[in-house]
C-alpha cells in the first residue's frame, strides 16, 4: 500500500469511530466478558481456528486498558459481523509508546505485526484471517465536542474473511427435502 493510501486509511480508521458518535458498548462488547478483557491468554478462538467479532472486541479492550478514557465502539454501518472500529480515548496525545505498549499487548493476544511500528502510516497486524491498523493522534476537530475532555485518541480498526449475517427476510428459501430412504 502506498504511503498516501496509508494515510488516507489510517485517518478513516481514527475519524469513523469518533465521528459516528456511538458511546455505548453495543452488542459485541456485552459478549466480551470482563474477565477476557484483563487476561494475557490468547482469546477463547485460536488464531488457528479464527477468531470471532467478539475475540477481536476483548483483544482491543485488553490491548487499550492504558487508555484513560477507555474503548469505544462504533457500529459497522453495514452490520457486517467481521468488522470492529474502536477509538480509546485518551487525555493526552498519545505517542509512538503507547502505540507499542497497544501492539505488545496484541502480540500477547496472538496478533503479529505486518510491517514496522509507524505513527505515519498506521500499524498493521494480523491474526487468522483477521487484519488490524492501528493509528494514533489528535482527536480531530470534528470529534472533540462528542470526546471532550479526551484530547488524545488510538484508532482500530479491524476486518476479516467471514460471512454477513444473513437477514431472513431476504435470504433464499431452503431447497426441498427429500423423503428419508431408510
């Protein structure tokens, strides 16, 4: 990826979760147990296996326990069930430490990096078939009212290889059955 498309990426990354204004914990982060979220071990799905939505959501918290202002998710518009978009607040700005301490604690949890530790051109790490990029910085202007008194913010977004969830009223009738021959 180029430097620019780097940028380009890592400034969406931080902007979307800030911007989208969501504060709650959502779906996902109620099935993150607290428990998962302070733990060292690896999340309950092996990077072998894959890790679900909800594997990603603990690892992010584990890896942001730093934060002062703690993780907030945004919800995928698309409710896609293999994406996560984070930002942990911070009341400083965050510097390229904090993005190595948040890239340590991800290596704990089964993640490795994917190119070098770079506050210019986003963080990449992989786990399974899951891709995270990490950013840090600023908050950006057009987040600070929803973000005060956090000046500071890490960015993460992740996407793996998984299926949307299928909306029954627009999914395809199952086929026939067979009568049993047995």
């Amino acid at each position: 990826m180029t430097r620019l498309r780097r940028l380009v990426a890592t400034a969406a990354v931080v902007a979307v979760p800030l911007i989208s204004g969501c504060q709650g914990s959502g779906d996902v982060a109620a099935s993150a147990s607290p428990e998962a979220a302070v733990s060292a071990r690896p999340a309950a799905s092996s990077a072998a296996v894959g890790k679900t939505q909800a594997d990603v959501v603990s690892d992010a918290r584990f890896a942001t326990t730093g934060f002062d202002g703690g993780l907030r998710l945004a919800k995928d518009p698309y409710k896609r069930d293999c994406v996560v978009y984070a930002t942990a607040l911070s009341t400083g700005i965050p510097g390229k430490g904090e993005l190595v301490a948040t890239v340590s604690k991800l290596e704990k949890r089964g993640w490795r990096l994917d190119g070098p530790i770079s506050m210019a051109e986003g963080t990449y790490l992989e786990s399974g078939e899951w891709s995270v990029i990490l950013g840090v910085g600023a908050v950006p202007d057009q987040a600070k009212e929803q973000s005060a008194p956090y000046t500071g913010a890490l960015a993460f977004g992740a996407s793996g290889k998984c299926k949307r969830s299928a909306d029954p009223a627009t999914a395809p009738p199952l086929p026939p059955t067979l009568p049993s021959t047995s």
